[in-house]
C-alpha cells in the first residue's frame, strides 16, 4: 500500500485522465498538494479526445455571459442548478484563455480572431473549435504535455476497484493494475491489486456510454466511477437523464458527425429527400439535441428502421469540388471517416442514426466538486454539478470540466488544509421506487445482452412497460453475478449497478422532461407532486 504520508505535501489521487482530471491534477499541484493521477488506459486515451464540436464560452465582444446562461437554462428544461450555470458561464472564458496558455491552438479567420462556431439551441456562434473538428484532441494534447512536465505521477493500465473509507471518511483508491495491458483480443487480465492511501480522491471517470447498444464512447465509458461511488454510500442522482446524440455514421464502426455539421447549414432529410426536423420543433436541425435525436428515431420508425440522412450537399453554392474542399477543411475528421466509409458527402447524403452519447446525472456535488462523503470529490461527466440539468447544451461538457475541475483543485487543497472538510448536501430522495420481481424468462447476462435491453427499454423512449421489463431483468441478472476478478468482469458489474439505478430514476421520474421522454407521461401539475425537491433550483 502508498502511503499518503510520504513526504509533507497533501496526497490528492485523481482517477481519470481528461480534461476534468488532468485539470484537477495540475491545479491542485500548483497550490502545493502532491498528486497522482491513475487512468485505466493510457493517459491519452480519455473521452475528451473524441470531442468534435468544440468547447462553448463567451469570448466575444457581442456575446453575453447572460445569453450562455440563458441558452444553458433553457436546455436544461428547468432542471439545471442556475448557481452552478452562473459559475460555468462566468468563469468559462478564463479556462478558455488558460487553455491558450497552455498551447490549445483554436482555429482562428483572417483577421487572427476566434473563428466562431454555431451548434444547436445556442442563440450566438461561441464555439470555439481547434483542428476544425479536432478540438478534445488539441485539448487532451495540450493538458497530457503540460501534466508530464509536472511534478504529478501517472499510473496507466490501473482500474478503479473500488474507493477506501475509514471512518466514514475516503482515504485512498484499491486498484487492478495491469503490468501487461489487454487488448481486445485479451481483455481479461486479472492484474495485480494495489492500494494508494491518500488524503482526498477525485472521481474523474467519465459516464457509462457501455451501456447501450449503439454509443459514441469509447470502450472505457463503462460508469465506474459512479458504480464505485454507489458502493461507497455517495448520493448519485438523475441517472435517468442520458443524452442521445442525434447524427452517428449509420454505415461501419460507430462516427460521430457533430453539431457543427448542421451548424453549419446541413439538414436532416428522410429517405426521399424530405426534411422532416420542422414537424418536432420550429428551430429544426438546431433543436435542443433530445428533440433532434427523437425526431430522427420517429422518422426511422416510419421507415422499418431504416437510417436518415444528413444533408450538406447545399453547402457552399452548386460547385461540388469547392463543397468537398470546404468539407475537407472544416471537418477533416469526420471528413476522413466520411470516406473511408466509401461514401462522398460533398454530393451524397450521408446514413445517420441516434447513438448514446453523455450522461447529465452522476455522482452528486456542490460548485467545487465536493460529494457527500468527505475527502471525495467529483469532476466531468462523473459528476452531477447541476449544470446540465435534464439535456446538456451542446459545447458545455469541455467547458464544465476545465471550470469544475480548476475549482476542485483549488478547493482540495483549501479543504485539506483546514482539516474540515466539508461536503455536498444530499438532494431529497425521488418518490418511493417501483420494486422489481426477478424475470424467469431473463437470458443469462452478457454485455451486449445489457446493452440491447437499455437500447430497447430505457433509450431514446420510455414507458413503464419497457422499463418495468428491464427492471425484471436486471433483478434476474443480479441474482446471477458472481464475484469479479477480471477487469472486464469489474466492469460489467459496474454496468449492472448503474443500469439499475438508471431504470429506477426512470420509472420514478413519470414525466416527460428533457432528455428522458415517457410515452405514456404523467401531466404536468400530476408529476410535481412526486418530485417536491424540484420545487426549489436543482
């Protein structure tokens, strides 16, 4: 076991290398603390990195900090915490700027200004893109060089087993080390247990893409951190709010073709040409994401299943070759991806469907990350900040990690110092949870099993039919687990537990609110009464 009492400075352990924790780790180094930052990849295989759109933030004379707010209340469907917004909106452009520092090159027009980037429901163009489509990588490029400069310690192939309490209190991670990292075609390492005391640990894990059939995460979204939390006694809350990217490549591995695309002009177009986005909300292609991924799985249903299309073949007037240059130069990646597809989006549309893509609820936390258990905190996607709400605005998630992870930072080695330390306040509980007889017609459990029931039964469009269904499921499965050795076996057990607990948010939550969409919704003035915390801002 490491020690936290080696040496005199605070031991902080953060565990996940993204733009949330690598923020958290040099921002706590800097106020003197000593960190060690653990990632179950390598360092630079993080969510982040697969960032397209860009990162959202009021660096424009003619842009407001007011209209971000706004924008990101409006999203949020009445359920963001506007405290937490304020501090996101207000404190962005700084982050932004410090990014600069650190040598994130944001694309830049002619006159050497920001070039400015529009995305959907966003009532100004204050994206700020790097790479045309390239942004979390230039983002996790710029941070992973700044944290191997600095005095952090990093501790790859190393997964979150479970957090260590002593006396109510966190004091360091257990952990499954692999000295010989599996692979795809080996994925079952045991790995080596070791344990690293610390004097606070920061959840920085990302979300739980994993568990759904078709997502735009990568492989290591398997909702570890909020599982491992769970385990702890940490209040998590608005699991149910899982947000749906509405443009995936329909054609090979799952792509995704951000916002920026249809910023940009291209539209949504069914299988004879028509757009379609106009019948689910006035604003189109540039609805909030929840209405635009609805819309398409809707028209997918009128047509057996079969995808839409993305159009940008208007683009840039009629000359083809001019659209595939500027197509080529604005979104290299996905341009990239385009073609090795075989397919040419300068003249063709392009098959796209809905895909998982970020969670909004996770691990609860106050406005500088601190959980309800002490010496834990919560950055990133793991965390539920209040920001998000029940959709999160396009652009705010780079955004909120770089604003929450600084704030953590400096708040460790605050708390740390006078030995208070204080914690998040739990939220009242939802309404009583429907309970769940195990099914006897449940299959044995496999990941790809897991993954269809969510896609099926708690994806895009909810009832308490399918989600009564699930919840039977589930109940069978648990009783069907064993003991986990392996890493992937870990994993699937962290998915078990936060799929149940995102059934139940579901089934509790009976109305139809951002992100989660019930087809057999309560009535408004019925579902206030089973959500009385909601009265206040949450």
């Amino acid at each position: 076991m490491t020690s936290a009492a080696e040496g005199s400075a605070v031991h902080v352990v953060v565990v996940g290398s993204g733009i949330a924790g690598l923020t958290v780790a040099l921002h706590a180094v800097d106020r003197g603390c000593r960190a060690t930052l653990v990632t179950k990849d390598v360092l630079e295989h993080a969510n982040t990195r697969f960032a397209q759109g860009g990162i959202a933030g009021v660096m424009f004379d003619d842009d407001h900090v007011e209209d971000h707010i706004r924008d990101t209340l409006v999203a949020g469907a009445g359920l963001s915490d506007p405290e937490a917004v304020r501090v996101l909106a207000e404190e962005g452009p700084a982050r932004i700027r410090e990014l600069v520092d650190l040598g994130v090159a944001f694309d830049l027009d002619a006159e050497g200004g920001f070039v400015k980037g529009l995305e959907a429901a966003h009532s100004y163009p204050r994206i700020l893109h790097s790479g045309g489509d390239a942004t979390g990588t230039a983002i996790e490029k710029a941070l992973v060089a700044r944290l191997r400069a600095s005095r952090v310690r990093v501790v790859e192939h190393a997964f979150l087993v479970d957090l260590v309490l002593d006396g109510g209190r966190v004091r360091g991670v257990e952990l499954l080390v692999d000295d010989h990292a599996a692979t795809a075609h080996s994925p079952a390492v045991a790995g080596r247990r070791e344990t690293i005391a610390a004097d606070a640990v920061v959840l920085a894990t990302g979300g739980a893409g994993e568990l759904y059939a078709h997502s735009t995460n990568p492989p290591v979204a398997t909702g570890d951190g909020i599982a491992a939390a769970l385990r702890a006694g940490a209040d998590v809350r608005d699991l149910e709010f899982f947000q749906f990217h509405p443009t995936i490549l329909a054609v090979g591995e799952a792509f995704l073709v951000s916002e920026a695309v249809r910023g940009e002009g291209a539209t949504l177009v069914d299988e004879h040409g028509r757009r379609f986005a106009f019948d689910a909300h006035p604003d189109g292609e540039l609805a909030p994401r929840d209405v635009v991924a609805r819309a398409i799985a809707h028209q997918m249903d009128l047509q057996d299943g079969r995808p839409v299309f993305l159009d940008a073949t208007h683009l840039h007037g009629t000359d083809a070759a001019a659209r595939a240059a500027f197509l080529a130069r604005r979104f290299p990646t996905i341009d990239r991806a385009v073609h090795d597809r075989g397919l040419d989006w300068a003249r063709q549309p392009i098959p796209v469907t809905p895909a998982a893509h970020y969670l909004m609820g996770g691990v609860t936390t106050d406005l500088v990350g601190r959980t309800t258990l002490p010496g834990l905190y919560a950055v990133g996607e793991v965390a539920r900040t209040g920001v998000h709400g029940a959709n999160r605005l396009a652009s705010n998630s780079l955004l909120e990690g770089a604003v929450f992870g600084a704030r953590a930072g400096d708040a460790i080695a605050a708390d740390t110092a006078s030995g208070v330390w204080p914690v998040a306040v739990a939220h009242e509980r939802e309404a009583p949870r429907l309970p769940a007889e195990p099914s006897p017609d449940a299959p044995a459990f496999t990941r790809p099993a897991l993954q269809q029931l969510l896609w099926e039964d708690a994806g895009l469009v909810r009832d308490e039919a399918g989600l009564g269904h699930a919840a039977s499921v589930l109940a069978a499965w648990r009783l069907q687990q064993r003991a986990p050795r392996t890493e992937h076996e870990y994993e699937n057990e962290n998915l078990l537990a936060v799929a149940e607990q995102l059934v139940a948010a579901a089934r509790a939550r009976r109305e139809s609110v951002g992100a989660h969409y019930r087809r057999d919704a309560v009535a408004p003035d019925e579902s206030s009464a089973l959500h009385p915390e909601e009265a206040v801002a949450c």
